[in-house]
C-alpha cells in the first residue's frame, strides 16, 4: 500500500474512532461532544485527521486531494487550528457539525478511494 493510501486508512481509522466513542457511550452526539472525557478523545481524533490531509499536501497528493472539495480540506483544517491553539474556548457546535455532517463525507470518499486503488 502507498504511503498516501495509508494516510487515508489513518484518517478512515480515525473516523471510526470517534464513531467507536460515540457508540460505546450511549450518549447523543451533542452530549459525547460535551463529555469531560469523550471530548478530548473526540478532538484529538479530529486534530490526527487535518494532520493526515496536511501530510497528503506536503507529498504532493494532489490526485487524491481532488477527491474532497477544497471547502472541505481547508475546514477540516480550521477546525484542528481552532481545537489546537484555542482549546479552552472551542465551540462544541462548531465539533458537533464536523462529527454529524463533514465526518460521514469524508468517510464515503475515502471508502471509495480505497476501493479504486
């Protein structure tokens, strides 16, 4: 397996980390986000997914980058600046609409590269 497909696997393992926390909680998403404990594990599975996306930028991975919107990639990025240099304040709607709606997305593309390579 290439090194970029292994980044994806990472970010695919992630995804299904935070959907493994959330499950095994038995809380709502909005109520995993707001845990003491979930929301650690939750955001630093957000943070190791920007980081896979910004190594995939750095090799040049331009091909399989296509695969997201450009949105995408810069708001995934966002989010890992925001829950990284401004913990304390980060917004639990701002984690809550990365986990319901881009995670799932994010997820499907990857799935289907996986697939295809």
């Amino acid at each position: 397996m290439s090194k970029a497909l292994e980044r994806l696997q990472k970010v695919y393992e992630c995804i299904e980390n935070i959907e493994f926390i959330i499950n095994e909680s038995d809380l709502k998403i909005t109520h995993s986000i707001e845990d003491k404990i979930i929301k650690p594990a939750i955001r630093m599975n957000i943070i190791r997914i920007a980081e896979q996306f910004n190594k995939l930028k750095d090799d040049n991975e331009f091909k399989i980058l296509e695969a997201f919107t450009s949105n995408d990639l810069k708001g995934i990025n966002a989010v890992r600046n925001y829950i990284a240099h401004d913990y304390d304040s980060t917004d639990d709607n701002i984690i809550e609409d990365v986990v319901r709606y881009n995670l799932p997305i994010f997820k499907e593309t990857i799935k289907q590269l996986l697939k295809t390579k």
